[in-house]
C-alpha cells in the first residue's frame, strides 16, 4: 500500500476516501494520523486557494506527495455563497447546526433552490500542484432530512432524488457525490501513475 497524506482531519472525508483508494493501493493518513492536531488556516479566496494552501502546508511539513480539498455548496439565488466560505458561514467556531440555520433563514420564502456541491482537490507530487473538481447539482429541501453525513448533508438533496445525503447510505452518497467525482478525477491519474 502506497501512503497518501491528506490534510484533512474530517474522519467522514478520510474514511469516503479511504474506500475509494483502497482499492488502487493506496492509504490515506489525515491529519490525526500525522499527529497534527492545529487547524490549518484556509486564507484563499476560492476553493482551489484553500485547497492548495492546505496541500502546501502538509507538503513542507513531510516533504511527501499529500493532497487536500475544499469544498463549497454553491445556491444560485444566493449568488454562490456560501461557497468558499460554506463552512464558516454562520461565523467562527464551525456549526453545520448554525450553518443550516443561516442558509434555511437566507431562503425563508425562495422558490429557487438550486445549488451545487463542488470539490476541489489539489494532489501535490514531487511538488507539483495538480486540481481535480467534482460537482453534484441538487436543491436545498426547507427543513434537515436525515442524519448522517455532515455538514449540510441534511439539505441537500440531489437531482433526481428523493433522499438528501444524510438520508444516504455511504456507498449510496459515494457513488453520486461531488467529492466522490473529485475523487474519481484524482483517481483516474492515479490509475495512470501504477
């Protein structure tokens, strides 16, 4: 098995990952793995910033091939916010609880619901910065579903579904999910790399 730092310390992410990988030989350690127990500050102004500088920290600190992602809910009436700032969006500290909140009271009365989940992922090797981006289209249902996943898996349910991802099971979630189509990009050069 060939290691592959993630900066990550989102045990859900590392673990839809993981399952992915697994099978193409490699083991993703995140940042508990690595004993790194700071929050890396996310300073970009988009998702391929955040990404990279992410990325970046891992690699100087190891000088091992790592990658890292960012992800954004994008909702069209709302502009593209939350975005890059979809994690923070009801201020510091982080509460998927207040984040959902901030976004159901952003759209008390909207018809519009469309959005889109986007991932991005910057894979650093042999210092090297390459990007990888998945996306799911989907709309912002009016109250939270389910309770799995994490962040606003609740809310959001993908076209031509009646479920939300929290109403998913995993390997359901992955087969759809904007990270799990990052991941298959990021997968697909990996492929190539064996």
């Amino acid at each position: 098995m060939k290691t592959l730092l993630f900066a990550s310390a989102n045990k859900y992410k590392i673990d839809e990952i993981n399952a992915v990988l697994a099978p193409l030989g490699y083991q993703v350690k995140g940042l508990h793995d690595l004993g790194i127990t700071d929050d890396i500050p996310e300073t970009g102004t988009t998702l391929d910033e955040n990404a990279a500088i992410k990325a970046s920290f891992l690699y100087q600190k190891f000088g091992q091939d790592c990658f890292a992602d960012d992800t954004g809910l994008e909702v069209a009436v709302l502009n593209g916010a939350p975005g890059v700032y979809s994690a923070r969006y009801a201020g510091a500290p982080k509460s998927d609880i207040k984040n959902m909140e901030k976004l159901l009271t952003s759209l008390q009365g909207e018809t519009n619901r469309q959005a889109q989940f986007r991932t991005v992922f910057c894979l650093i090797e042999d210092g090297k910065h390459l990007f990888f981006e998945g996306k799911v289209a989907g709309a912002i249902a009016t109250e939270p579903r389910g309770s799995a996943g994490f962040g606003y898996d609740p809310l959001f349910v993908p076209t031509g579904e009646k479920l939300s991802f929290a109403q998913m099971t995993v390997a359901d979630k992955n087969k759809i999910s904007h990270r799990a189509r990052a991941v298959e990009a990021l997968m697909a050069y990996l492929g190539k790399r064996n």
